[in-house]
C-alpha cells in the first residue's frame, strides 16, 4: 500500500504565509489522485477544505488554496489567522478505489 | 440538514466483533458513495473501507481487509462496518464520511482491550 507523507508539523506567523505539501510513495501526485485537503481541530471531526487538487467548499475560506506543486499536492495559506492553527491532512486515491491519508501537518499559528 | 450519526462504539475483547452503524438523514443516502474513517487515540486519520451507492462494490484497506465488512441498507439510510477478529490496534474513534464532498459524523470510540 502506497505511503502518503506531509511535513509533522509547520509554523506560520499571523497574517504569514505557510505551504502545506503531500507526496506519494509511488511517485509524482497528479490531479489522477484527486487530492483532499481535511481540518481537524482538537475534539472535532475532520472538515473538508479541498477537493480534486484546487476546489473549495462554501465553506472553505479565502485564504485557503490547493494546487499541485513540484509533483505533490499542496495547501497554501495565505494571511493565516490564529483559528487556523490545526492539523491538516492530506488524501490521495490510488486506482480510484483505495485511498490513504497523509501523517497529518500539525500548524502553528504563532 | 445532511446528518450523519455513528453508533456502536464500545469495550470489546481481543477476538470479539462488533457492528458500528451510520445513520444518516438530510439526504438521498442512496446516491451516494460512503467511507469508514478511524483515528487511533493522538494518532493520524487512517481510511478503513468504501462502498459504492448500491452496495453492489466495496474496498479496504489491507490492514483490516478480511476482518471487517462495510455494507448498507439504503431502506434504513444507514451504513454499517462489521468488525470481526478484533486486535488492539483497531482502537480508535471511527467515522462514516459521505464521498468525501465534507460531511462527516462525529465519530463513535471501539476500545479493544482485556
């Protein structure tokens, strides 16, 4: 099974900037890994952010954005607030029927 | 109002089986493909298993593919994982997300332990 892996953890400054990356054990991530980007917060479900690469949910804010970057997918976040701070995850499918999450990024907002 | 709310979680033995269900309200249950998600205590999001709309196609993850069963009754809005054999390492909380488009339940905790 194919090993999803994100940075452990990452620190931004209020109002900074901060890319958030994921990779695939089985080479480059491509938009055939329909990329997801999920939120967690302490005690709460996961939400979902990102969909396919680069879409938002209406409740996914602004200053969050997907994208592929040097054959990973990546989350950047853009004038970080101090509710961003949080662990995010990353989900690649694999053949479209098997999917595996990254370790998680935990974010500092500080 | 989309809902999705697990139940089933508990204290099991090592060897013992239990049922999690999913029920869900808010929309047509039916049109959609389901997951199973676990997250073992301070750990990471791990995907359990999938189910497509009609029940008719399933997927899991290897590490618990031959022990647990995904399934659903579409009548009842309700997913349901049959976990069977269960070892240690299968305590977590485990939620139901619908296809991945943002909705998941809230979790249900499986403790297994002696």
């Amino acid at each position: 099974q194919a090993v999803v892996t994100q940075e452990p953890s990452l620190t931004v400054s209020p109002g900074g900037t901060v890319t958030l990356t994921c990779g695939s054990s089985t080479g480059a991530v491509t938009s055939g890994h329909y990329p997801y980007w999920f939120q967690q917060k302490p005690g709460q479900a996961p939400r979902t952010l990102i969909y396919d690469t680069s879409n938002k949910h209406s409740w996914t804010p602004a200053r969050f954005s997907g994208s592929l970057l040097g054959g990973k997918a990546a989350l950047t976040l853009s004038g970080a607030q101090p509710e961003d701070e949080a662990e995010y995850y990353c989900l690649l499918s694999y053949s479209g029927d098997l999917w595996v999450f990254g370790g998680g990024t935990k974010l500092t907002v500080l | 109002e989309v809902q999705l709310v697990e139940s089933g979680g508990g204290l099991v033995q090592p060897g013992g089986s239990l049922r999690l269900s999913c029920a869900a309200s808010g929309f047509t249950f039916s049109s959609y493909w389901m997951h199973w998600v676990r997250q073992a205590p301070g750990k990471g999001l791990v995907w359990v298993s999938r189910i497509n709309s009609d029940g008719s196609s399933t997927s899991y993850a290897d590490s618990v593919k031959g022990r647990f069963t995904i399934s659903r009754d579409n009548a009842k809005n309700t997913l349901y994982l049959q976990m069977n054999s269960l070892r240690a390492e299968d305590t977590a909380v485990y939620y139901c997300a619908r296809d991945w488009d943002g909705y998941w339940g809230q979790g249900t905790l499986v403790t297994v332990s002696s």
